[in-house]
C-alpha cells in the first residue's frame, strides 16, 4: 500500500519546516568559526539600549510557525493512518444517509472520556463468516474510531450470538448489553426473523420494548436492518416489511439507524459488485471485505454524526469515498 503523493508530499514539506525551525539558531545567536574572541582586556562596547537583545517576538513567532508545522504533520499522519486501515468501498449515489445524533457519545469523546460501544446482534455480528475475528465488524469498527479519536478510551463489545432475533435477544438484553453500561448500542436485528416467517410487527414490537429499556438507561442507539444476500431476498415481500417496521421504529424513537440493506443492494444493482465478492458461499453472511466496508460506512456515519454534534466542531469531509487498498 501507498499513500498519495500529495499526503506524502505535504508530509515531508511539514517535517522539514519544522526541522528548519528546531535546528537552526536564531541569527543574534550565531557565530563565525574564524572570528577570533576580543582581548581579555579590551573594555566591553557600550551599546544603546535594546541593542543585542533577543527578539522576543520573533523568537515567539518562531515558535508558533513551528508548532504549526508539528500539528500539520500529526494531521497527515492521522490521514494517512486512516486511509491505510480502509478497504475500497463507495457509499450509496447521492452520499450516505445520517444515523442520527449521538449526544452522549459527542459529549463523552469531547470531555476525553472513556466510550462503551456493545455491537447487539446475531451471527452478523458474531462475525460468522470473516476468516478472523479482527475482521468482524465490531473489531473493524473499533480500529477506525480509535484512529479518528486517538485522545479516546474506545472500547468496542461484539455481543452477537449466532441465530437470534429478536425474542432470544430481548433474553439477554439485561446481562450482555445494559450491564455494560454502554454509551452507545449498535443493534442489528431482523434477519433471522426473515428467514423464521415471523410477523414482522411481533419483531417490531419487542425491538421497540428494547429501545425504551436501553433510552432508560442513558445509551444512545443505532439500529441496523438486515442484509441483501440471496438468502434474505428470496423472502422478498417478508424482508420488505420488515425493513419498513424498523425504519418506523427508529423515527417514532428518534434513534438512529443504518440502512444495510439499501446499502448492500447498491453494491450489487449500481456498482455491479458480484455477491460473492461481499457474501460467502452460504448466500447470507458476508465475507471479509463485506464485514469491513459495512464497519467503515457505519463508522463513518457515527464519526459524521458526533462531530456535528460536538459543540464548535465541523463534520468531516466526505470520508466515505473510494479509498486504496
């Protein structure tokens, strides 16, 4: 991997502005090597006053241009930190959709405090499906946000178990999500319920009891929907319905929410991306570059969302465009 010319050149421009500033003595400092040292006896010069002084404005000034060129340099180093952790992966046509706010989280990381994330699902979740465990979702998720908030105690807790839904979820709601004190809860949830025929107003119904149970406790949320995979679509009416319940859902709570599907569906409709380069060969979970372009657009989305939350502090750019391998 490579980073850019102009992030490698804006680099190097940095470090040798600031050497210059470190290394070289101001002039008033200097000295000519054959210049011979004056006479023990020679009487010193009288001078006027301020003359042979430091400058110390200058000498301030100097200061500040090279503390400048100390953050410009952690500033591309930041940059070129994050686009090497990334896979090659382009948000929906038209940008990608806000989340939501996140004002506990926005307040937490603006106060340097430590943040709880629990990544609530099923097998998705779990990461069934990645060759590794640092290639599910939650671990993806964890290294971004540590790299956007280096000052920042992340920690990331994947509570998925494979083959739940809503009703064993709701089970475990207590011991595995609310016990953790999160700040944040990351709930994927439908599909299993997709693939069982159940209502999905009954899922919705016990989602919406989780809301309130994890609102009560002071966490903010984000749901994500289920997936577009062969195995869902060919429930097709029965996924329709329930991606309509949960998205009624998150704006009735005011929570937010990751459109998955939708966003699956343009990898392989609009960006003619084959299944089998994002789902394994079971046609339901995703693969490793799938896992990981689905954690990097969902970081993306709560980095977007908690700094236009945080009081004086601009969204960032649009940092879901293509990035190199």
């Amino acid at each position: 991997m490579r980073v850019s010319g102009p992030l490698r050149s804006a680099a190097v421009a940095a470090f040798l502005a600031t050497a210059s500033l470190l290394i070289a003595p101001p002039q008033s400092f200097a000295q000519t090597p054959s210049e011979p040292a004056p006479p023990a006896a020679e009487a010193a010069p009288i001078v006027a006053p301020g003359e042979g002084e430091v400058d110390v404005s200058t000498l301030e000034r100097k200061k500040t241009v090279a503390g400048a060129a100390l953050d410009k340099i952690k500033d591309v180093a930041k940059q070129a930190g994050d686009i090497l952790g990334r896979v090659p992966c382009l948000p929906p046509k038209g940008g990608a959709k806000s989340i939501g706010a996140l004002p506990r989280v926005a307040r937490k990381l603006a106060d340097h405090r430590p943040v709880v994330i629990v990544a609530f699902g099923s097998s998705s979740t779990q990461g069934y499906g990645s060759t590794s465990p640092a290639f599910n979702y939650p671990n993806r998720l964890a290294a971004q946000l540590r790299r956007h908030y280096p000052a920042s105690d992340i920690t990331v807790v994947n509570s998925g178990k494979g083959g739940e839904d809503a009703p064993e979820m709701m089970r475990r709601l207590k011991s595995t999500v609310l016990d953790a004190k999160p700040d944040l809860v990351i709930w994927q949830v439908g599909t299993n319920a997709i693939l069982r025929n159940l209502d999905p107003a009954d899922t919705g119904k016990l989602v919406d009891d989780g809301i309130k149970a994890i609102q009560s406790a002071g966490a903010d949320i984000v749901l994500v929907d289920p997936q577009y995979v062969p195995r869902v679509n060919e429930r097709g009416e029965n996924a329709g319905k329930m991606i309509k319940a949960l998205g009624r859902l998150a704006e009735l709570r005011r929570v937010g929410i990751f459109p998955r599907f939708e966003v699956m569906k343009e990898w392989h409709e609009q960006q003619a991306i084959p299944f089998d380069k994002f789902v394994i060969a079971d046609g339901l979970h995703m693969n490793d570059w799938g896992y990981a372009c689905f954690a990097q657009l969902l970081g993306d989305g709560i980095i977007r969302s908690v700094d236009q939350v945080r009081l004086g502090t601009a969204g960032p750019s649009d940092v879901t465009a293509f990035r190199p391998m």
